[in-house]
C-alpha cells in the first residue's frame, strides 16, 4: 500500500486533546491537517458520585467512550474510592480499553465494532436482569444501550460524568477553510460532531460542506449525513483511519 498521503488536506474534526495523535501520523505521512474541533469536552459536576453504589454489590461497568473513563476514574481516584476486582468491565472500543488500562483497570470485553449495536449483542449483556450494572457516559448520546438493558431486566445505574459543548473558534479561521477550499477531505466521528460543524459554517458555506469528501467512523453516522444531502461519504472503523486515507489516495 502506498504509505504517503501526498499532500492530502483532511479537517480533523475531533476535540483538541484528542486529536493530536492522528493529526501526527497525518503529518508524518505527507498529510495536511486543519485541527478544527467540533467538540469540547468537560466534566459535569460531580453530583454523579452520590449516585455510585456499594461498588462490592456492582457486577458489570459499561464505558461508552475513552472520555466516560477518563472522567470517571478522575473523580473516582480523587475521592479515594476502590474499584473491586470483582466487577466485569465492559468497553466500547479499543480507545476505552486502552484508558481503562491506563488506570489500572482490567477489561473483561469489548464489541468486535465500537457502537451500541455490537455492544449490547455482547454474551455477558444478554441476561442481565437483576444484576446491578453502571453505565459511565455523557450527557446527551443515544439511549439504545440503557434502554434495552433496562427492558432485559438489568437493575441499571447511569453515571453521566462528562459533557459536550460547542467550541468558539474565529469566524475568520472558519470562512477562510471553506472560501479558500483548504481542505479534500472532512474526518468526523460522531453525530453532535456533524451538528455543531453545520453550525460552525454559516449558510454561505453549506453547499461547500456537501459537496467535500466525508470520512465517517460508523454507517450509522454516514446515514444521517446522507438525510443531511452530505453526498459523498466513506465509511471507516475508527481504527483504520490511516488505512482508509491511504485508500483515497491510491483510488482517487
């Protein structure tokens, strides 16, 4: 495979602490990357903490993003709680199991794909009922996972520990992106993401946005892109990135 980007200009649109790393290997690849983050991240108060159980009593955890760990375990460590063996982890994706691991925390399974669907089709999800099961998100998101474990039974906690917010970025740095046509390709990954850039760029620019290449980490992600007239999309497990960018280059 060819291992050069030459010159290929991507929007990463992830939040600013983490998209540095792929915006590196971008780079290092021959790649142009504008750090454009469509999401900022920050904690919800701590309210959460009271909700926490007798953690002895707890028998499965769900993390739904590297961010529901990062916020959790902060908080969890500064009140000088104890995370039992006992409890089976379960994370989303690659990304949460690697912060899981950061902290120590050992990971009992993860979904062959990083989404809800694959998540709840896990073999430890299937008879919950009666079980008291902790699910760490942010505010917001989509509610399929609590809501089929609570329709199977489980007796659920959910911790929301993180929030979304809007970003402010200059007007100037947004209306010279798309009226100087700086970039060929849009990296997005999740869907307030794609709300908030339709926000960022005013209606002036959103035959520009719908008419770029979008890079999407999730079908169901590019479905609403494609309700949204988005017209030209390709999927990618967040994984392959890379991969995926290589392929552009090769194909196009």
């Amino acid at each position: 495979m060819n291992s050069s980007l030459h010159g290929l200009r991507i929007l990463n649109t992830r939040p600013q602490d983490q998209a540095q790393p792929l915006s590196q290997s971008i780079r290092d690849a021959g790649g142009f990357v504008i750090e454009l983050p469509t999401l900022e991240i920050k904690a919800t108060n701590n309210n959460w903490i009271n909700l926490l159980p007798d953690l002895k009593k707890v028998n499965q955890a769900i993390f739904i993003s590297a961010n529901a760990v990062h916020y959790c375990f902060t908080q969890i460590n500064r009140q000088h709680i104890k995370w039992p063996s006992s409890i089976q982890v379960i994370a989303i994706g690659q990304g949460s199991a690697a912060a899981l691991q950061k902290f120590g925390i050992q990971v009992n399974a993860i979904p062959d794909r990083p989404d809800s669907e694959h998540l709840l089709a896990l073999k430890t999800l299937q008879q919950p009922a009666k079980q008291n099961v902790l699910l760490f998100k942010g505010e917001g998101g989509r509610p399929l996972i609590e809501e089929q474990l609570i329709q199977r039974g489980a007796n659920l906690i959910i911790l929301k520990v993180y929030k979304r917010e809007l970003p402010k970025i200059s007007g100037n740095m947004i209306e010279s992106i798309w009226r100087n046509d700086l970039v060929d390709i849009i990296l997005l990954t999740s869907e307030q993401s794609l709300h908030n850039l339709l926000k960022l760029f005013d209606k002036e620019a959103q035959e520009w946005l719908r008419n770029k290449k979008w890079l999407m980490i999730s079908e169901r992600l590019a479905q609403l892109a494609s309700s949204m007239n988005i017209k030209n999309i390709r999927v990618c497990n967040p994984n392959r990135v890379m991969n995926t960018l290589f392929d552009y280059v090769n194909k196009d």
